[in-house]
C-alpha cells in the first residue's frame, strides 16, 4: 500500500505501536480513578488525625536526643518521663503567657495601629498610595480572628486531644528508633542498607539542628523587639515581639519585615528618633542574622532558602492554621535535609549494617 502524499517516511527498522483500547485498560482507569477518590475523601474525613499523627512524628524527632541525653543517667522510662514531663509544662507556660498577653496586646493595637497608619498616611504619599490604614486594619482583623477566645476556649478544652497526642509522641520515642531500624533492615543489599541509613540519619541530624537554631533565634529576636518596644512605651510590646519573632523565622528577610508592626507603630505614635531606634534594632538582628548566623546554621545543618518556608507556612496556615504552618515548615526542613544528604557522594561508604 503506497504512503500518502507528504507523509514522512518510516525510517528501516523503526516499529510503529498501536494503541487499542480493550475492556480490561479501561477497567484499569476507571479503578485506579475510584481508588484515588477514596483516598481523597479518606485524607479529607481523616486530616486532622493525620495531622496529629504528623505533629507527633516532629516532636518525637526533636525530643529523642533529649530522651537518649537522660536515658545515660537513669533509667529508660524514667527519661522518658522526664522528657515528657519537660515538654508538658513548657507547653503550659508557653500557651498561658500566649493568652495572658494575646487578647489584651491585639486589644490595645486594634485601637492603636490604625491611628498609626491613619497619622502615616497624612504625612507621607507613599503611605497612601499603599493604602496602609485598609492593610493595618486587614491585618487586625486576621490576627482576632486567628485567635477569637472561642477558638483559645476549644483548644484549652480539647484535654483529649492533648492527651492522644502526647501519648502517640511517647509511642514514636519508645518505637521510633526500632520502626527505623526495621524499615532498614528491609534492605537486603548491605551497602545500599548503610548508604540509606547513613542519609536518613544525616538527614534526622541536619534537620533538628536546623530547627533548634530557627527556634533559638525566634526567642531572641521576640526578647531584642518585645524589650525595646517596651522601653519604648509602644501598645502591646508582647505581640509586636511576637510577630517579629514568628515571622524572623523566614530566612534572610524574616526579621526586617516582622519588625515592620513596631516600626508603624513607632513612626506614627512616637517621635521620629523612636522609630530609627527600632529600624536600628531590626536592621543590626537582620545583619546579625544573615552573615553570622546563617553562614553557621547552614554550615551545621542544611541550607533553606526564603521562598519555600514562607510558601509552605501559608499553605499550612490556610489548611491547619498557626500548627500547620509550624509543623509544615519543619516538615520542609527535613524534607530539604533529607534530598541534601541523598545528592552527596557516599561513594566511600564502607559502614556494615549487621543483617
């Protein structure tokens, strides 16, 4: 049969496939659409379970090495104990000074921003172009409703869940390491095996180091811009360390803008030498941070640029709220640790892991 016109020649030896669609390929497809829509409406009903779970996994992970510390000077289920005790009460200080200072803080800046960014606005250009008094106001509006008292009374109220999940994270440290060592002795190749294990535990290593420095730094910088507002006499010096603080966490330029609400505030309540003694705090903490403390952090741990945390945060905060987008940043965190240690050359590997 003679090719039609124009059409391209078969090159010899090339073969031609043809796709047909039987009954049993299109079974296929409908099936594996069915599946994945059960998963789906199973990860919908099921997300805040799954996100516990999550949750659970992270902290064991940052508390094992305090458990293993402990465990060298006393028994085992007593640093266990020790461990868990250690992460109840902090939580409880943490969360009460959160709702002492919260409510009252975002109560005095509803009232003082706006006066604020309104004062901004009839001075400078910039400012009303910006539209800073419909921002300031959308951004009160974001943080009440984040923290209404009803949500605080549901989470203070929800003992069940506090309990579930601290027994799940118990779970994770007694069984973790043993969970580990089984997923890896699935491996039967001993140089994959260690190859593997080697990574993951670089990776478990790199990651928390990462953390516990991003939280160190959020309790500095929320101490340098909550005292100097309140040296200052600025409304709500606890929330405006806070914010700075919380947002800080985002490298490279996380403290510049978390210092932004203090600097409002100062350039429209107070004088102007007020305001250049906040940008010099936030400016020398951002300097501080990304050529001394970055350069150290990223040299222990991994390197993780401004962009994806600060995605992942709002992805997290829309679907989880304040939790979701701590846990899913770290989560990132050990994810990006996790693909640094797999791309390195372990080529000179040589660690044996008994079968």
């Amino acid at each position: 049969m003679a090719e039609p016109s124009g059409a391209p020649r078969v090159p010899q030896g090339f073969r031609l496939f043809r796709v047909r669609v039987t009954p049993g390929s299109v079974a296929i497809v409908l099936g594996g659409c069915v599946l994945a829509l059960l998963f789906r409406n199973a990860f919908v009903a099921a997300h805040r379970q799954i996100g516990w779970a999550f949750a659970c996994i992270f902290v064991a992970a940052l508390l094992g090495p305090l458990a293993d510390l402990l465990d060298k000077r006393m028994p085992r289920w007593l640093a266990l104990l020790v461990t868990m005790l250690s992460l109840a009460v902090m939580t409880v200080v943490v969360w009460a000074s959160i709702i002492v200072n919260l409510q009252d803080g975002l109560s005095t800046l509803s009232k003082e921003a706006p006066l604020a960014a309104s004062s901004l606005e009839k001075r400078s250009a910039v400012a009303r172009e910006f539209r800073l008094v419909e921002r300031v106001n959308s951004l009160i509006d974001n943080l009440r409703s984040s923290s209404q008292s009803s949500t605080v009374g549901n989470a203070v109220g929800a003992a069940g869940t506090y309990f579930v999940c601290g027994i799940l994270t118990l779970f994770f440290l007694i069984y973790g390491p043993r969970i580990l060592r089984g997923a890896f002795a699935q491996v039967n190749d001993l140089t994959r095996r260690a190859r593997i294990e080697n990574r993951t535990m670089e990776a478990l290593q790199n990651g928390r180091r990462y953390i516990v420095a991003s939280i160190a730094q959020t309790i500095v910088v929320a101490a340098a811009v909550g005292l100097t507002s309140w040296a200052l006499a600025l409304p709500a010096p606890f929330v405006l360390g806070a914010l700075a603080g919380t947002v800080g966490l985002i490298p490279t330029l996380g403290i510049a803008v978390g210092g932004l609400p203090a600097l409002l505030l100062a350039a429209g309540l107070k004088r102007w030498q007020d305001a250049t003694i906040i940008v010099a705090v936030v400016i020398a903490l951002q300097i501080i941070e990304v050529f001394v403390i970055r350069k150290r952090v990223d040299r222990a741990s991994v390197h993780v640029g401004p962009a994806l945390p600060a995605i992942v945060a709002l992805l997290g905060y829309e679907l989880y709220g304040i939790g979701g987008a701590m846990y899913g940043a770290g989560g990132l965190v050990y994810l990006i640790a996790w693909l640094d240690a797999g791309g390195r050359d372990d080529s000179s590997v040589t660690a044996e892991v008994a079968p």
